[in-house]
C-alpha cells in the first residue's frame, strides 16, 4: 500500500479509472486525512451475478414496494451517507479528495448511485464505478431497515439487465456474505476484470419502471436472458 501523495502530486478522474483498470483503488485512512493510499487486496470480494441469494424475508419487503428506487439523482445524498458516522463505525475513509474524485467520475458518467427514497427522503443507497462490463462497488448506507440491502438487489438486476459480468466489492463483509459474495485470489480476480473490460455493460438498459417482482425475477435468474422481464 503506498500513498498517493508520495507519488503524483494530483489524481485525475481518467488517471483513476486507470487504476481500477489495473485492480486498484484509493482509499483514505480516516476523513481527515487528506492522503490516498492505493490499496490492491491479495484477496478480492466479489458477487458473482448469477450466484446472488436473496432471503425470503427480503424478497417479502422488495414486494412491498416500500421505496422508490431511484438512479443517479442525489449523488451528494448518497456519498454523504456513506460517510456517515454510524454506532458500529465512528470514522470513515471517505475524504475531501475522495468526494471530488468521485463526483467528477460521476459527471462523466463512470460513477452511479442507486438510491432507495420514503416519503421523498433518501433513506438508503450505494455507489460505485462503471468501466467496461465491470462495476465496482465502493459503499452503502441505510437509515431505515433493509434500505441499502434493497438498493444492492435493485443494482444487481440492473447490471445482469444490462450485460455486465463483475461485481466487485473489494472486501467480503458478513453482510455481503449473506448475499453471497466469495473472495477469489488476486490472480484470479485480474482475469476476471480483464474479461469485464473487453465487454460493454449499460448501466441504463434497465428501465426505472422496473417492478419488484421484475427485479427478483433478474436477480434469480443464472444467466442474463433479455428484455422480457423488464
């Protein structure tokens, strides 16, 4: 792991993607540390698309219809409740050149939100970034039960839907474990990312409109089958 600062005075949007081309990212040692720190796990976490579980109890509240999933509409919201304070975390990696970075990514169309919203509040989402048939999922947050969860299947229907073929989450939580994330050896998570990147994932294919039952349907399915479900 070395830090960013010691080797290029600035990081650009096209520098970073380059990086997550290569099987890194940054990250930061606390919110006010204003060092980046390139960081390339000997074993990563992925969710294999096609592998995804989705308990009872969840698919029961998806079809509920609690939230209104929404795509790309607050990136700010979502990064600033990611960077959040929570009772199981104090701190955060997220930092002010982290959220530069990222909005830039975001203008530029290689970073997406999917975020959950009751009652005209944002209540729960993620982010990450898009290269390729690759999405690289960097953080979630949720202040109502089952939020950042549902935003996590709402994601991966939408990355099935549109033809992209790595989830990466960098590390394996219990949480995601749940969902069916596995760690592979950083060999084998190079071919799998050179694979993702000769292809071409639309983040977009997936209409908004999608209804819950559509999106477990996608979910469950093993491989990508089309425009029927949608």
């Amino acid at each position: 792991m070395s830090s960013i600062n010691d080797i290029m005075v600035e990081i650009t949007p096209q520098g970073l993607l380059k990086a997550y081309a290569c099987g890194i990212f940054p990250m930061a040692e606390s919110a006010d540390d204003n060092a980046l720190y390139w960081i390339e796990p000997e074993r990563r976490g992925i969710l294999p698309l096609d592998a995804i579980h989705v308990s009872r109890r969840l698919a029961r509240t998806i079809r509920q219809d609690r939230f209104d999933i929404r795509i790309d509409t607050d990136f700010e919201g979502v990064i600033d409740g990611c960077a959040g304070s929570r009772p199981d975390r104090r701190s955060t990696w997220i930092n002010t050149r982290i959220r530069t970075l990222y909005r830039k990514l975001f203008d530029l169309g290689h970073c997406h939100t999917v975020e959950a919203w009751r009652e005209g509040r944002l209540v729960g989402g993620l982010y990450g970034v898009h290269l390729g048939a690759a999405f690289f999922g960097e953080s979630m947050f949720a202040v109502e039960r089952d939020a950042s969860k549902i935003a996590l299947v709402y994601l991966a229907a939408r990355l099935k839907y549109g033809g992209f073929s790595l989830l990466d989450t960098q590390f394996v939580t219990d949480h995601l474990i749940r969902f069916g994330a596995i760690e592979v050896p950083r060999e084998s998570f190079h071919g799998l990312l050179e694979e993702a990147l000769a292809g071409s994932g639309d983040f977009f294919s997936l209409s908004t409109e999608a209804s819950p039952e559509s999106v477990l349907q996608l979910v469950s399915q093993t491989s990508n089958t089309g425009c029927s479900t949608a």
